[in-house]
C-alpha cells in the first residue's frame, strides 16, 4: 500500500487528509463548544464528539508507537483499519458469487443448512458448478435398485480381531473430532445430544477427560493425541491407568490414536491462550496464560517398529477397539507401517485418513495450505496399499476431509472408505456462518467460543434437532444415490462408480 492511498487501489492522500483532520478537529471542536455556550446547549454534543476525536487523534500520533500508519495519519489512517474488517463481510454478502467463497461456498453451506432445518434442498434451473475434467462425477446405473430394496447400513469395528467390546455404527457418517477447548461446552452438548437423537458416535477430539461430550449420553470415541489429554504423564507419555479407567466408562465405545491431521500434519495441535478457561486447564492438566502446543508426534513412536507396539499396548490395555488417525504424507512410510503391521500380526481395528482440506481450530497457513495429501489422493492410494499387501480385511477405513454433503461422501465411500467422518458439516448444521474466527474466541454464532455472552445465543435442544434432522437428510440423500447408482448396499460401492480424468 503507498503511503498517500488507503488499502490497494482506492487513490486516496492520506497525508492531506490527515492535514485537513489535524486542523479540523481542535477547530471544530472549539466552534461547537462556542455554539453551545452562546447559543443552545446541544451544540455541546457536537462539541464534546469532536474533543473526543482530537483526543483520540492525539494519542494514535503521539502516544501509541505500535502502528506506523496511526503514527503518520492518525485517526484518518483508522479508516482503513476499520475497512480492512470490515471487507471479509462486505465480500461475503455484497460481492461474492455463490461458488466463490472458501472453503465452502454458499451453495454448499446452504445446503446444509436447509438439511439441518429439514427443508426441501431441491434446486432449479441447472448446477453452477463446473462440469470439465476437473470433476469427479458418481455414475448412474441406467437399471437404478427400488428403493424397498436397499439392505441397511451396518459397519462393526472390533470383529477382525473378536474382542467382546466390538462396536457398531447403523449409519456411514460420523461427528468428527471437535474437542472441548476449540469448541465451548453448549455447542459440544448440542452436538452430543444430536448425536444420541440421530444414533451416531461422536469423536471428542484431543481435549482431555470428555466431561460435555458424556453429559448427553452420546456414544464417544475418545481421542488420544500426541499431548495425550486426559491419559498423559507429565512428559506427554501415555498414563496406562488413566487410559484404563476412561476406557471402563460405558459412553466409550473406542479409541482412536491421533497421529496427524491434515490442517496441520506433522505439527501438534494448538490451542490459543485466549481459550483456556480454568476448567479447561484442569481438564487437559495444562497451564493457563500460555498457548498449548501439543508434540509433532507420540513420544513413544519413534519408527513403525514402535509405532505398532503403541497401537498394540493401547488395545491391550482399553479393550475397546482402536482406530489411527493421520493424513498421508510420503507414501512409503505408510507402505512401512502397514508391513510392520503384518510383521508383528498387530492392525488398528480402523484407519481414518484425514485430507489435507481438513479443517482446524488454528493451524500455521503454511501447514493448512501446502502440507499433506488431499482426500480423494490420499483414499485410493490407501485402500490400493491395504489391497495389494492383503491386508484390507484385517481392518475399516474412514475418511474425512470437506466431506459435508452426500455426493462427497459417495464419492469417498466409492474411493474405499466403510464410512466418513465430518466435523464442518456439523458446525453448519449448528449455524456455523464461516466466520473465520475459530482461533480468536470471537466466534459471533457462539460455536467456537467461551464467551457467556456469545454461547448464549445457542440453544442446545433446537441446534441437537438440527443435528439430527441433518443426518436424516443424508440418510434419505444416501439412499437415493445408492439406488441410482444400482446398487443395493454400500459394500457394492467401487471406483467403477466414480468417473474422473486422473482415475481412468
């Protein structure tokens, strides 16, 4: 930005203009306190309006040393702070078609929403996005099944292995990890107690002892990340008895190990200062006053050798079954756990690959933008490996990663996956208005936030429904795809449903 224009390509002299205010002010303000004592007293309005912006003018030029451009101009150089803010909203509600927006358009947040509410989605007149060979499109069967026809979903985790706490899920989507600490408790009781209503798990993200997601009586996958809240030792090594006593709580039906996510892969989690309340600190045993920056890795895996020894000691000890999380980054290090596993006959009762889309509360841009492999990637190659070392029977993939609406998910179902986690879908099913603001504690709908003040405007038993009434839409979508496409259960899902330049 030069200095005589304010933002990029709006010509405006700051310097006279900061001229005219400096002079201006002090002379206004004088004029309309001298109105008002000779004339009416409500020229002390105007007079006490500008002696505040004289004041205000003084101390951005001569008090506060922290912004060049206040130094210079003063209150005029507040205008393009103040327009700066304001630009993601003017952009997003004045300017912006309905395919522009990122990470997800109007059209696709839309659509969730109208499930969420349970109203008709249906749209007119023709798609708005791109048909070329960018896309990839599912196929129709000219000999679609009748809908009476259709076998249910039903997927068990914990059978390869024959442990008595297997666990069964009825439908192909999960709530994904959301932890309380990036999310606030009554948006976290909302999404549980939507989980109970619509029968799926919900995953209680790295967050510690799992205190809002067991108030409503959802069933729970507990993940352990690399800080291991909730299970961890002082120097983040696994707590066996911690992990024994939360694996006896009935709500928790498996494990899942957090190796990476894809907003940040090969970098720990983060959680801002800004949003660790005392009850948070207490529950992820940190301090407060200090960002919580969780290891890059699990002390405890130093290769696939050792990794596979976690993966087996974690089983061993909770009894439950127990999934790996983790985005794919060089292919060969996946191809040398999954042959360690082989080796030492020990395999995760599931894999979830998380794209490199995923979404987080905070990420370094770097890492969100430029690191890891996208879903639909990352699922083929790993559902090919799990193939070709015949190991693909010995356990379940899940995918995530911008999978919020049916198609999408279709998509990953027919790339491989038994079933799909989303975690943003069920952020716009709250009211989610992709604010982006997750990191900052000023989530204006409430959802990632603390604030009493801005939780408040959640209400946990109308979101819950909405939750639900977003997976009974989906459901009712999954059926009419999976009948157009021919088939009459999701084991029948392959590539050959799928068309795509990059896949043929």
């Amino acid at each position: 930005m030069k200095g005589n224009q304010l933002g990029g390509s709006i010509n405006v002299d700051l310097e006279k203009l900061a001229k005219y205010a400096n002079i201006g002010l002090p002379v206004l303000a004088f004029i309309f306190i001298g109105l008002g004592y000779f004339y009416s007293l409500k020229f002390y309005i105007l007079g006490g309006i500008f002696l505040l912006l004289l004041f205000l003018n003084i101390y951005y030029r001569y008090i506060q040393k922290h912004h060049a451009l206040l130094t210079n101009f003063g209150i005029v150089a507040q205008m393009r702070y103040i327009l700066e803010s304001l630009g993601p909203e003017f952009r997003q509600y004045l300017f912006l078609s309905d395919t522009e927006e990122k990470p997800f358009n109007r059209i696709e947040r839309s659509e969730v929403y109208r499930k969420a509410k349970g109203v008709d989605a249906a749209s007119a007149f023709g798609s708005q996005l791109k048909f070329d060979d960018t896309e990839i499109k599912l196929r129709h069967s000219m000999y679609p099944v009748d809908k009476k026809d259709l076998k249910k979903f039903k997927l068990c985790f914990g059978e390869e292995r024959g442990i008595e706490k297997a666990y069964t899920i009825n439908k192909p989507v999960i709530i994904s990890a959301m932890s309380y600490g990036s999310l606030g408790k009554t948006a976290i009781r909302a999404l549980s107690r939507g989980a109970k209503k619509a029968g799926i798990p919900i995953n209680t993200g790295e967050g510690g002892y799992p205190k809002y997601h067991l108030m409503e009586g959802a069933d729970l996958i507990f993940q352990m990340g690399t800080a291991k809240f909730g299970t961890r030792n002082d120097d983040a090594s696994l707590n066996d008895e911690d992990l024994k006593e939360l694996s006896s709580n009935p709500q928790i039906k498996m494990i899942e190990i957090k190796f990476s996510q894809g907003a940040k892969p090969g970098k720990g989690g983060l959680l801002p200062k800004e949003k660790i309340s005392k009850e948070i600190s207490k529950l992820r045993g940190v301090p407060m006053g200090e960002d919580v920056i969780s290891p890059p890795c699990h002390v405890e895996c130093k290769n696939a050798e050792t990794t596979v020894e976690f993966i087996k000691r974690v089983q061993d000890i909770s009894k439950l079954p127990v999934g790996i999380k983790l985005c794919i980054g060089r292919e060969d290090q996946f191809v040398e756990l999954v042959l360690e596993m082989k080796k030492q006959n020990t395999y995760p009762d599931y894999i979830s690959i998380d794209g490199a889309e995923g979404g987080t509360g905070a990420a370094p841009k770097s890492f969100m933008d430029d690191v890891g492999l996208p879903i639909f990637k990352a699922l083929p190659f790993v559902h090919k490996t799990l193939k070709d070392l015949s190991v693909r029977d010995k356990m379940k993939v899940l995918a995530a990663g911008k999978l919020i609406n049916p198609s999408k998910q279709f998509m990953a179902l027919s790339m491989g996956a038994d079933a799909v986690y989303t975690a943003r879908g069920f952020m716009l099913a709250l009211g989610c208005i992709q604010a982006l603001q997750c990191n900052k504690n000023t989530c204006p709908v409430g959802i990632a936030t603390h604030k009493k003040h801005l939780e408040r405007g959640l209400n946990i038993e109308i979101k819950a429904q909405r939750v639900a009434q977003y997976v009974e839409s989906l459901e009712h979508d999954y059926e009419e795809l999976l009948a157009a496409m021919g088939d009459d259960e999701f084991d029948d899902l392959n590539f050959g449903n799928l068309y795509h330049n990059n896949i043929y």
